[in-house]
C-alpha cells in the first residue's frame, strides 16, 4: 500500500489566515494539525495541534497552573478569541515548522517513519511538481495498518 492510496483530503490554511479561521479549520476538519500552503497549494509548514495550542495559550497560564484555574468557566473557552485580527503567520514567521511530505509512491512504512522521526500526526503527500495531492494522518496511517495486521 502506498501513501496515495491512504491519502485523504484536507482543508489547509494560508499564512495570511486569521488565527480564528485556523482554529475553525482544524476543529471543523477534525484535524491533528495544520498544512500551511502557498497560493500554488505547495506546502509551506505542517504544524501540530499541540503547537497551535500552545500558540494560542498565552505563556503565563501555560508555565502557571494556579493562574489558569483562576480564570472562571465562562471566560475560560474565550482565551482564543482575543487574538483578534493576529495571522497564523504572525505566531509562525519565526517557528521552524517545515514541511513533513511524502511523494505519492511513499510506503506506509516510510510514512511512519517519518512522522515519527518528525513527531508529526500529519504528512503532506505530493506529486513530482511538490503540489499537495492530500494528506495521511496519523489515525489514518494507524488504521490502515491495523487492518493489514494478521488476526489474532
């Protein structure tokens, strides 16, 4: 099986996205993360949940658990919000978040490796020309190879 074959298409966002759209898009998709691409849907950045959490977190409450359990419950899923009009650009302009691709002929094998290697649930597939065809997500990839795993 090869990585076309397990490849699923993905919303993606633009650097100039605003960051609520981005979290829309993940949560909508129920994404493991984000592709970032061009205006030519040529991947720029695959980036993890968790670091879009962590950008979407402000740093106090993330390094002091005391503070966070101050914030009370109505105001407590409206920390993101207040980002405004800020892009996803603005928080990854300096974050090294480079591509996790995969050509189309890719093994899962290969896959996996990759986004263990690279500590990503998310990998870009993508033709000869580098152009995003989709994407193999980790649950994915995971289940592909459950199901070709021998019965027990």
């Amino acid at each position: 099986m090869r990585a076309r074959d397990i490849a699923i298409q993905v919303p993606t966002v633009a650097v100039g996205d605003s960051v609520t759209r981005t979290v829309r898009v993940m949560a909508l998709g129920r994404l493991p993360g984000l592709i970032v691409v061009d205006e030519r849907r040529r991947p720029r950045m695959v980036v993890p949940g968790t670091q879009i959490l962590r950008m979407l977190v402000p740093r106090s409450y993330q390094e002091d658990p005391a503070l966070a359990r101050t914030v009370d419950e109505p105001h407590a899923d409206l920390f993101w919000r207040e980002l405004g009009e800020l892009t996803i650009g603005d928080f990854l302009h300096d974050q090294d978040f480079r591509p996790v691709t995969v050509r189309e002929d890719a093994t899962l094998l290969e896959a996996a490796a990759l986004m263990a290697r690279r500590r990503t649930p998310l990998v870009v597939v993508v033709d000869r020309g580098g152009t995003m065809t989709g994407a193999v997500t980790l649950d994915r990839l995971l289940g592909s190879l459950a199901l070709s795993a021998p019965q027990e």
